[in-house]
C-alpha cells in the first residue's frame, strides 16, 4: 500500500504509515476500491467502511481462535543468501539500512500479485497468497510473485541474491475483515513445512513441493529436485524447481448475474412433456433426472413446471434437505401439509382438524377413522389421537397407505409431482418415495425425481421407471451460454474461451466464474455486454465451485459473512426467526444486510408457512460457508441454533428433535444431544423401528463419555432396553440383543431396579425366539414376576402375566398358561402407558390373542373363536400386527381341527400379507407355517412340505422365530406321512423330537411322536411295532399333561393303524 504523504510502501495489514505516521487508503472489503483514509464508504460500492472495524453482535465474547477460518493457501518464505556475511560489522542500523531495501523488495512483489506479508525476518519475509482472504488461484499467484521477486533480484546492482520456497495446503488463518486491525494470525503445519523449503533452493532458485506443482502445472514450467527430507517431517516429499510460466496463462476475471437462457436441455424437456402427454393414453411412468451438482437438475425440473402451470396442470413438489438424516419424514411432512392438506404449523388446531377430516372423507369412509392417526403425524392437537402403544410398522404402513389412495386419488385428472434432492433422502422418507413410486403407476400422474448419481433406489429397476442423464452441456451450448453473459466484444474473446473450457460444462460453474470476474471488477458494464474493466492479477478461473463460492464469500463485508456463516449452521433453509435469534443484530440491519446478500446471490427469500424465510442459493454455498468455519465457532452457533429452535417451535419439538439433537452434539453439548436423539428415537419409533434403533445406538454413543448421573444413567438403561426390544421386531437374535440387555441390567441394579423385571422378561423372550429353551423363558418371566409382586406394581405384574402366558404357551404347558392369562386379564386394567410403550402394542390386544389360542388348543373352540373374533374386528391401523397375526394362525388352527380348507388359505393369505406390507423377517417365518398348514388341510401335500420346508430354511439362515422350528418339523412329518413317503416321515419326525426335547416344546414334541407312531406303523415293519405302541404312550401322557386335545384326533388314528397291523 502506498502513502499517500510519503510516497512509502506499506504491508497492506498497515492502517497507518509507518514511514511518516499518516493515515493510509482504505481497501475496500467488498469490491477491493481503493478509498481516501476516512471514508466512511466505498466510493465503488457504496458499502460502508465501518463495518470492517467491527464484528456483529452474535460473536460478542468469542475467543479468538472462534474468529479464525480454515483456508486453501499457498505460503511463500523467502530470504536472502548469505545476509550474515552481508551485515558483519555493520551497526544495527547499518544493517537496517543494508537489509531493507531487499524486503522492500521483496514485498512489493508479494503486494503487486495480491498477497500479504504476515511477518518480515530481518533477512526474510513470510507471505500468504489466499489468507486472509481465499483467492481461487492462490497456487500460481503466489508463482507469479516469486518470480517477479527473482527477476527483481537478478536486476539489482548489489548482487544480492535470494532463495524461496511454496508450499499449499490448509491453515487456520484469521477472519478476512481483521486484517485492518492486527498482524494476521496463522497457525498451520502448512507454515512450519514452507519454512524448511528455502534452504533446500540455491541461490537464485525458486523451490515448490508438489502440493503446489500440482495446482499450476498447466501454468508453470518445472524441473524436478528429487524426493528430500526436510526436518521435523518423518518421510522425505517430492520437491521442484520453477522456472517460469507457460505462455498465455494469466487472464482477467468478470462477473455476470443474469439468470440465462435455458439452452441445451431440447431432448430432455420433450421426453418429460412426451411422458405427461402419454398419461392419457399410456401407463404412467416415473422418471428421474440424474446428473452431478451444478448440471441443472433443479433448473430443468423448474423448467418442466412452468410449461406444466401455463397449460394449467397441476404441479405438487416435495424436496430432501441437507440434514435429512436428523430430520426424518420432513419431506412427508411438508408435502402432505402444503400439497394435500393445505394446513401449516400455526393454523388454529380446530380448523386444521376440519381440513384434514374432510379430505380424508374424501378418500373414502374407511379413512375417516385414521384422523387422529394422522393429526398426530402432522403436529396437529387432536383429541382422539391414536395410542401412544400403536406399533410402528403398523403406523407407518397406514399412513403410507393414506399418501397411497391420495396420490392415486388425484391421479385421475393430469397432474405432476416433483421430488427433488433424492440423494439427501432419509432413510424412512425413502419408503415415502417408494410409496409415491407405487402409487402414480396406473394414474394420469407424471413422478419425476432428481438426484445426484451416487443415490440408487430398488424401484428403479422397474419396468415403469425411466431416466434422464444429465450430462454436461455441449461445447457449443457451453460457449453460447458465456457468451449471453458475458457479451461478445472482441477483447473478451479469450476469456470466454477459457471460461467456456475450465466450466467443462457445468453451467452452474460457467456462471460463478462470471460472477468472480465481475467481482473482482475485471469486467465492468452490465450482464451480456460486460468490457475489459480494471486489471487483475487472478488468473480468474477456480479450478472447482467450491473455490468460486469461498471467493464470493470471502469478498463480502463482516456482517454480510457473520450472517452467512450463521445461516449455514442453521441448514440450508432456515427462518428469520431463528437466524435473528442467533445472530442479535439490530431489525433494520438485519433486513438491510439480509437484501445484500440476496443481491449478492448468496441468498434467496422464499415464501413459506412457518413465517419468513430464505434459502441458500445452491446448496455447495451453503456447504462452503459452514465447512471454512472452525469447530470452536461453529460450536457456539450449533448450541445458539438449537436454543433458537426451542424457542420458537415448543409445540414441534418431536418434529425437529433429531436436528436438534445434531446442533447440540456439534455444539459439545452431549447430554442435550443424547437427550434430543432418545426423543428422536420415540417419535421416530411409531414409524420406524429400524430409525429409532439408529437413535438409540446413537444416545448409547453419545453418553459413553459422560460422567455418571441419575439422569444419564437411566437413559443409558433406556436406551439398551430399547435397542434389545426393538432389534428383536426387526429380526434381532439372542446372541446380538444380549449385551445391551446385559449392560441395562447391570446398570439398572445399580441405580433403578424398576426396569429389571422387564429387562428379563425381554432377555427371555428374545432367546426364545432364537432358539432357547422355552422352560428357560418361563423361569426368566417368574423371576421377573417375583419382583414385580415385591414391589406391589399391578400394571406391571399383569404385563409378565401375559408375557408368562406365552412362555407356558411356547414350553406347551396350556392348563398352565390359561391360568397366567387369566391373572393377566384381571390386572390389564392397571397396565401403565410406558409398558405399552415399551412393547410396542397393547398389552390387552396381546393377552385376548394368546388366549384365544391357548383355548383353540385345549379344544374349546368357541371361547377361542370369540378371542379371535375380537382382535380381528379392531381398526387394522390401532393393532400391532404381529399381535393381529395371532387371531389369523389361531384360525388357520382351527381350521386344521375341522378341516376346513377355505378357513385355512384365507387366514394364511392374510398373514402373507401382513408380512409383505411390514417387510417383518418374523412374520414372514409365520406366514410360511401357516400357508403350508393351509395347504396341507387343502389335501395339497407337496405345497405344504416346499412351503414349510422353506420356512425351515428361512428361520434357520435368519435366526428369526425359531420357537417355531419344531412345529413346522412337526408337520412336514405329517404330510410326508400322509403322501405316503414313510421313511422321510420317519426321519423329520426324529428330527422334529429331539429339536423340540431340546428346546423344551412339548406340543410338537406330542404332534411328532404321535405321527412317527403312524409312519412306524405304516412301514409294516414288525420290529416298530413295540416302539409305535410305546410312543403312543407317552403321546397320551403328553397330552395329558399339556391339555392339548386337539392332538387326539391324531393319536387316535394312530391306534387305529396299529390296532389294523396287530
């Protein structure tokens, strides 16, 4: 910087000359306008000087590092040869005198390629090229400088000699805007490498490593120095030596803001309007537009939807955001608000009620009931919402089947929907999407979604899915495209060129690089009839958009950049509200600044229901600002963030709970976080199980460090119990589910004992399912009952009642569990919410379907067609299934009594279905039990064996509902037996005994010894005789003591056979 009074140059850090004291010209932070000392503002922009003088209110108290940002730079060292001999017995200011003029010159070079000497070394000078402020061609400007350094060198009459190092890499380096008041800090391993890189250049020479070669070797000409150890590094690096620049590298930067004309995208826009016009004639099909950011995926889908609204079609639109991993079922929840409800969060509760009632009438009577179900999804106060104990999968089926009928619903009329942004899809909205997908087949309804390539869906492998690759744009829609914002005057003919070829394309990118010359004022005029403007000495063309936009940003005042890195914590859309929260800046500033970054194009209003809002231009923005600001910053906004959130959403608190639970953990604040994702997880469970068992694991991580407190603890607790019983639903296996079991256990001991009886219920029930025994089960829920009784808990006590009336079911002993059932149903009145909660469903629901199969098996089938008459006519969305399921085998059980065929295949389908809808590995391996008993009552023998001998398999490789292995053993022996294949009856009969001996399950123990009678009898084989009559012995006793009479149908035709042979 040069003074003004004195003639003297400065480093551009000075504010004051430090030649004669006066004040020195102020740069410009936004347009780079050089302005007399005391402007107040920019004479080239207008913007106001004062700003750079401070920072906004929302930093006030920060520490310093918190101001500091992670920064691309390219660090130059460079010093002179042999100084010590030059200033051997000169006085101090001899030496002065001897040695400044060199780092004059040195850093007049550093200053006329834009770069800043942090620090001069006596001898030597430290500068930085892209710090404090990012400049996209940091590498080859800094290049530049050492060699106009070297020449300037080589001219001098002193022989003075130098040598200089690059290197580039990352740093933490102050905030741009606090150049003006301090030496700029740096901190970085980056810094300490460049220093050791001038001893490894002779004098003269000019020493780079190849983290700088390979930013400019398309610029710079090279030689190699070989691989050399420097001190303080453990292994040696490749290093080079700059010789000059390549002919014709640099080039002026400009800058055009205009939207342009939507080229290259002809085929494209006719294949989406061909597949809307074929609804009418056609299937409908779904297309998706896949291609990388910056293509144009959103401009096209923009496109297709004016064309669409023109011609009066309607268009609805859902998009994923940027956290969509935190914030599961927003797309849901936004596109069934806005696009089908038409309600928003702050509409009166009462008529959001009416809305959503009349257009559920609308779809047909059957939905009407679901209005509490969905009231409760959509955050609407309702008074009849549904049970806080409604299965997950349950819930999350019926309201997938309500966005179902609603989109075919109005897939009668022509229509569109728009889902943007798969890629950022979570993982329960991706079921949404497929939902969508299924629906839109057979309607007048055109689906088109976009995403980035690395995103992949199983419903693309559809006969009805198409898709559109978006590639770049040709070489000739690319030069069209920079010409109409640039302009076509002659003199700008090579930077259009080299726009066109380093944009490759992207029209994203070819229209940044356009706004960063003009930025730099390397072009001055308006958009399409830009002119040369100022020089520059940025070769202007950033070798990514992500370079692009952190130039942009770096180039805006201090306010303008507080509120942007603010923003960019909060997501990529985000309200006033919240932001004027964090931020604390006056309303009038905050409006004012607010309408320069939307100028800027950083920014863009948008309408919303939740009260005002904006959105970040693109979403690498809104990457780039919050990726360049450091954790210690970034730290403080989160947990500002998430205080926002809760002050003004209280009533959406499940809603956002995930997100908050992100900002806090980024914040540090891990307590706040495990609290949010533990109610992330219960929100999320009623939807899905596997989700919330993500957020539980995630709670489990998150207290893993904490220091121990009640209220830690019994998270902990919760979590683990959680994780077991939700991973059983989703085909969790004993093994899998025993350390948290265990882990909760041991801490419940310690600290709360009231989880300990449903701890061990749960252990027991889980090793159940995956092979255990079951007497090992009853023992499990006695000694849960054992404790519960000692603490006088009704609800609870009626709950291991139910849960021992299974348990007495699986170990075969009826009498027994009719007795549990009993003392369940006396008590289930007093079963308390966090039970039902915990299961999953409700208890009363579970202990009438066990019931009603304890009484089918003792053979009194009335009462049992009662129990199951019951769970049947109960609103499917208000049950769990696998608790439903139960009335449906329980008929296919009756069914095999009385043989009666339609009973059977009817039930058994309706398991199938179940299990299909719920995608639930458990009822699978019910559904294949029962369709095989079905079939086998049909008189369809080879049926019943392939589909009960793939249920076999299928629990065996899933480890999943083995308790019923045994009884499926059981009846492949019987229809084996019954298709005349005597000796394979025998065989799976043995199996099926031993199996079931050894997991203590008397009744397919019974069944099987009953039918290897038979088969023994059957094979005329007189030495079997004696065996045949003693296992119909100890069938009679087996029945005897379990009390299934319906197993003396088959005893008795087992005596006639052998009555037949004597």
């Amino acid at each position: 910087m040069l003074c003004e009074r004195c003639g003297g140059h400065n480093p551009a850090t000075n504010r004051f000359c430090h030649g004669c004291g006066a004040p020195l010209p102020l740069r410009c932070p936004a347009c780079s306008h050089i302005n007399p000392s005391g402007s107040a503002f920019c004479g080239g922009c207008g913007a106001s000087l004062a700003q750079t003088l401070r920072r906004p209110h929302s930093l006030a108290g920060a520490d310093g590092a918190a101001l500091g940002e992670l920064k691309q730079v390219t660090v130059l060292f460079a010093d002179l040869v042999s100084s010590t001999e030059m200033v051997a017995g000169l006085t101090a200011e001899g030496a002065m005198q001897r040695l400044k003029p060199a780092l004059d010159t040195m850093c007049d070079s550093v200053e006329r390629f834009d770069g800043t000497v942090v620090r001069t070394l006596g001898d030597g000078i430290l500068a930085f090229f892209g710090a404090p402020r990012a400049q996209e061609g940091h590498a080859l400007l800094a290049c530049e400088a050492a060699l106009a350094m070297r020449d300037a060198f080589r001219a001098r009459e002193d022989a003075m000699s130098i040598r200089i190092g690059l290197h580039s890499g990352e740093i933490v380096a102050d905030a741009p805007l606090l150049e003006t008041l301090t030496e700029p800090g740096a901190y970085g391993l980056t810094i300490h490498l460049a220093s050791r890189l001038p001893a490894n250049a002779d004098s003269g020479e000019i020493c780079l490593t190849e983290d700088t070669y390979r930013l400019v070797r398309s610029f710079c000409d090279v030689g190699s120095l070989g691989r050399r150890r420097l001190r303080g590094l453990a292994e040696p690096i490749e290093l080079y030596l700059l010789k000059s620049l390549k002919p014709a590298v640099a080039s002026q930067q400009f800058r055009g803001v205009t939207l342009a004309t939507f080229r290259g995208r002809d085929r494209e826009m006719m294949l989406l309007q061909r597949t809307l016009a074929a609804v009418e004639t056609e299937r409908s099909r779904v297309t998706g537009i896949v291609g990388a950011p910056g293509t144009g995926k959103s401009r096209l889908c923009f496109e297709f939807a004016e064309w669409c609204r023109s011609r009066f079609i309607p268009v609805f639109e859902a998009r994923a955001q940027p956290y969509g991993a935190a914030s599961p079922l927003q797309p849901v929840l936004e596109f069934l608000r806005s696009t089908y409800f038409n309600i928003s969060p702050e509409d009166d509760p009462d008529v959001a009620v009416k809305q959503i009632a009349t257009h559920l009438t609308e779809l047909g009577s059957t939905f009407e009931a679901d209005l509490g179900l969905v009231c409760d999804f959509l955050g609407v106060k309702h008074g009849q919402g549904p049970p806080s104990w409604l299965n997950p999968k349950a819930r999350n089926a019926r309201l997938l089947d309500i966005v179902r009928h609603m989109v075919r619903q109005r897939g009668a009329l022509a229509s569109v929907v728009i889902i943007e942004d798969l890629h950022w899809l979570d993982q329960v909205s991706e079921e949404f999407v497929a939902t969508v997908v299924d629906a839109v087949i057979g309607t007048k309804t055109v689906l088109i979604v976009n995403f980035r390539p690395t995103y992949f869906a199983s419903w693309m492998q559809g006969p009805q899915y198409q898709q559109i690759e978006l590639a770049e744009l040709s070489p000739t829609n690319t030069h069209e495209l920079v010409d109409e914002l640039l302009g076509q005057r002659q003199e700008l003919s090579d930077v259009r060129r080299r726009i066109a070829e380093r944009s490759g394309g992207n029209p994203f990118f070819a229209e940044e690089l356009i706004r960063s010359l003009f930025e730099h004022v390397a072009t001055v005029g308006k958009p399409g009839d830009y002119q040369p403007g100022l020089p520059s000495n940025s070769d202007g063309l950033p070798a990514t958009v992500q370079a692009v936009i952190q130039a942009r940003i770096d180039r805006l005042t201090a306010t303008e950049r507080d509120l942007l890195h603010i923003a960019a914590i909060i997501g990529k859309e985000f309200q006033l509200a919240v932001l004027q929260t964090v931020a604390n800046l006056p309303p009038l500033e905050m409006e004012a600044t607010l309408v320069r970054l939307c100028t800027a194009e950083m920014l863009q209003p948008r309408g919303g229901q939740d009260g005002q809002s904006y959105s970040f231009r693109h979403p690498l923005i809104q990457e780039v600002a919050y990726s360049t600001q450091l954790r210690a910053r970034r730290s403080i906004l989160h947990s500002r963030v998430a205080r926002a959130i809760e002050r003004f959403y209280p009533e959406r608190l499940d809603e956002f709970s995930a997100l908050l639970s992100h900002h806090f953990e980024e914040a540090g604040e891990t307590h706040g976080a495990a609290e949010y994702a533990a109610r992330a997880a219960r929100w999320i469970g009623s939807t899905s199980p596997a989700q919330a068992i993500k957020h539980w694991h995630k709670v489990r991580g998150l207290l893993a460090g904490e220091s121990r407190s009640a209220t830690r603890d019994k998270l902990v607790i919760v979590a683990n119990s959680q994780i077991a019983w939700l991973g059983w639903r989703e085909g969790m296996t004993s093994e899998q589910a025993k350390p948290f079991i265990r882990e909760a256990l041991e801490w419940a001991r310690d600290i709360d004992d009231s989880m300990i009886p449903m701890l061990l219920f749960v252990e027991g029930r889980i090793a159940g399912a995956s092979g255990g025994q079951a007497d090992a089960y009853v023992t499990a829920v006695k000694e849960a009952l054992a404790l519960s009784e000692s603490r006088q808990d009704s609800g609870r006590t009626a709950t291991l009642n139910a849960s021992l009336s299974q348990a007495y079911g699986w170990a075969g002993l009826l009498k027994e569990a009719l007795a549990a059932n009993d003392a369940a149903l006396a008590g289930v009145s007093s079963v308390a919410d966090f039970d039902h909660q915990f299961l999953g469903y409700k208890v009363e629901h579970w202990i009438i379907a066990l019931r009603g199969r304890i009484l089918a098996r003792l053979g009194s089938f009335d009462e049992a067609r009662r129990c199951f008459d019951r769970i049947l006519t109960i609103e499917p969305a208000l049950i769990d299934p696998t608790v439903q399921f139960i009335a449906n085998q329980g008929y296919v059980d009756l069914a095999w009594c009385v043989g009666d065929a339609g009973i059977a295949i009817a039930h058994a389908q309706r398991v199938l279905d179940l299990a299909t809808r719920q995608a639930s590995p458990y009822l699978r391996a019910y559904s294949l039990v029962c369709m095989g008993i079905a079939h086998g009552v049909a008189g369809n023998y080879r049926a019943a064996i392939q589909s009960l001998s793939e249920g076999v398999d299928f629990v065996r490789a899933a480890r999943v509902a083995m308790e019923i292995e045994p009884e499926m053993l059981a009846n492949i022996a019987e229809y084996q037996l019954r298709s005349g294949e005597w000796e394979a009856s025998i065989e799976k009969a043995k199996e099926a005994i031993d199996i079931a001996k050894d997991r203590h399950t008397r009744l397919p123990e019974c069944r099987a010894m009953i039918t290897l009678a038979a088969a023994y009898a059957a094979s005329e084989d007189p030495d079997r005789s004696e065996e045949a009559a003693m296992l119909v012995a100890r069938a009679e006793a087996a029945i005897e003591a379990t009390g299934a009479s319906i197993y003396r149908r088959l005893l008795e035709e087992a005596r006639r056979q052998l009555s037949l042979r004597a």
